[in-house]
C-alpha cells in the first residue's frame, strides 16, 4: 500500500473501510428480510462470491429472534455477511460472529444507515446480552456500524480463545456503540490483532475497556467528532506489545487509565483525557517511554518525552472546547502531541502501522 497523508476524515474513513470489511463485489444474496435465520453459516463462501444475507431489502423491516442466540459463521463457515439496513432493527439473545473452529473466519455483520438498530438481549433486558467477534481460534471476521447504524449490547470479546484479526468499526456521524464491557484480545500468543476503530464521527460509549494477550490487539479513534467514552481503559498485566491509539483530533475520553504488561498510547494529532486533575499521572506516564509520538519522516513510532506533550487541565467547559473543539471536558486533563509544524496529519505506512509495534533502535 502506498504511503498517503490523510488530508481529510472522508480519507481515513474510506481506508479504514477498505482495509476492515469483507469484499461486497460478487456477493449472493442467500436470505432477506423474514427469510433471514438466527443462525448463519452453511455452506458459506468464498473470497470472490461471499454469501450475503440483508434485512431491510426495500423497507425498514423488523427482525426479532426473540431469546434465541445469533450466530454467524460459527461452526466452520466462512465469508458470509449480514446487513442490516433502511432503518431495520434486529433483535436477539447474544451474539457470535465467527468461532468454534479455526475454519471460521472472514463473516461480517454490517449495521449501516440512520435509524438501523441491532439490540443484544440477556433474556428479557435488552441491549445488556454478551457479544463476540472471532473466538476459539477464528479470524477475521468482523462487526461494522456505519453511516448512522447503532448497536447496543452487555460485554464484548473481541477475539476470545486466541482469535485473532478480528475487529469492530464504528464510522460516521449519528453511528453510535453502546456496550458494558470490551476485552480486546485473549491469552496466548494466537490472540493478536484484534482492533476496535472509532472514525468519522462516530461514537463509542462504555463502562471499561481492556485491552490484552500478545501482539497487535489495541484501539483507535480518528478524526474530529469521533469520542470512545470509557469509563476505565486498562492494559492488561499478560499483555504484549498492545497499543491504544488518538489521531487526526479524534476524541479519548477516560475515567481511569490503568496499565502493566507492554503497552503504548500513540498520538497522532489526537486528544486523551483523564478525568480530574491527572498531570502528575501523566507526567509519569510519559516518563516510562510509552507515549509515543508518530513521526512521519521515518515512519515510526517513537517514544515521547515531557517536551513532546502538552497537558492542560480545565476547570471549565468553555475553556476545553475552545481548546479542543470538544463539549463536556471541564474538570478532566487533556494530552496531546506538540504539533509539528504546518501539519496535524497522521501518515499512514500500511495499515499495519495503526497497531504495529515500529521503534527506531
């Protein structure tokens, strides 16, 4: 992939699309609307002609599994995909995309359009039932919320039992996820690359966010207007080389920042924020070489020091969003990279560079 600075949210936002989701070209349509079961899989497809399943074809249309379980691709099947859209709502008892088998891999849900809902049960609470993405070896498989869509659910696994590439976008703006609890990654050197991409726009709220396992698994908000809202962002202590990303003026917004194993927080042109007066925690984060900064010249993440940053904490709101652009920030600490002169920009050398560990000895 070529090296390209990305001028614009529109920019990043079409990357993102087009390194996460399944290949749309060629794909069969299997079911639609009332047609469409609670359980999806065989006999699967293939990289050139997935199998696709849509609610909402025409119309708005309501598809409600009632207490009975989702399943994609879970079993063995690959390359099916299951749109929900034109303001359709699917309803059902838990969730797996792709899992039980290495054989599992490449199945998508797309949640896509204004008023375009998908709303995980725990018997008859909803928005509180359990949702994974890629587990017990499967991977890339993938859940996408876009251009207004919204999904609400309890906690989510994203690559559970050594998945790995497995990932969950949530891009646009009105696109919004809400969820308890993500774990990001698993145990095992198997659980790599697991990723959540906030862009465009959009906007993740949760209660606690922990990232693990080895190699890759991490987060990203891009682009102004995108928050990730979590109430505790956590690096696990049995994490390896893991990395929480902030780029092109997206949004951070944390409670309590905890971290032990190997872990970064990136900056790229975007803002973290820690509730309450958190400049002494910061500085002292940033005295352990983790916080890093992108340096386009060479490609690389490197480590920052106490000049690269500035930390400022706000009493008020007016204050934070004159500064920012950003409402509600009053009485939280916000750090950001020192802009290099002339240019915010966050280069992209591959799309491996979003959670690649890349230091220059």
């Amino acid at each position: 992939m070529s090296i390209k600075p990305l001028s614009t949210q529109a920019t990043f936002a079409a990357l993102v699309l087009t390194i996460l989701l399944p290949l749309h070209g060629q794909a069969e349509v299997i079911a639609e609307d009332g047609a469409v079961t609670n359980t999806i899989g065989a006999p699967g497809g293939t990289p050139l002609d997935p199998n696709e399943y849509i609610i909402g074809v025409s119309a708005a249309y309501d598809a409600n599994f009632g207490m009975q379980p989702l399943s994609i691709g879970v079993g063995g099947y690959a390359y099916n995909i299951l749109t929900v859209q034109n303001g359709s709502t699917l309803r059902n008892n838990s969730a797996t995309i792709g899992g039980s088998s290495l054989g599992s891999y490449a199945n998508a849900i797309v949640i896509t359009g204004e008023d375009s809902t998908w709303n995980i049960y725990a018997g008859a609470n909803p928005g509180v039932g359990t949702l994974r993405v890629g587990s017990n070896g499967s991977y890339d498989n993938s859940l996408t919320i876009s251009a207004g869509g919204s999904v609400s659910n309890g906690s989510t696994e994203i690559g559970h039992g050594q998945g790995h590439s497995n990932t969950v976008l949530v891009t646009g703006e009105g696109s919004t996820w809400n969820t308890s609890g993500i774990l990001i990654g698993s145990s095992g050197l198997s659980a790599h690359s697991n990723t959540v991409t906030v862009a465009a726009g959009a906007t993740l709220n949760n209660v606690s966010t922990i990232i693990t396992g080895d190699n890759g698994n991490g987060g990203l908000v891009t682009d102004f207007g995108s928050v990730w809202n979590s109430t505790t962002l956590q690096f696990s202590s049995v994490g390896q080389s893991n990395s929480f990303t902030v780029a092109n003026e997206g949004l951070a917004k944390i409670g309590t920042l905890t971290v032990d194993g190997g872990w970064e927080i990136r900056f790229a042109g975007g803002y973290l924020a820690l509730e309450g007066d958190q400049t002494l925690a910061l500085e002292s984060f940033i005295a352990t070489q983790s916080f890093m900064i992108w340096d386009a010249q060479t490609e690389t993440w490197q480590s920052g020091t106490q000049g690269d940053f500035i930390i400022t904490h706000y009493t008020s709101n007016g204050d934070a969003k004159t500064a920012t652009g950003y409402d509600d920030l009053g009485g939280y600490t916000v750090v950001q990279a020192v802009p290099e002169p002339g240019s915010l920009l966050f280069v992209l050398a591959g799309a491996g560079a979003l959670f690649a560990l890349r230091r220059r000895s």
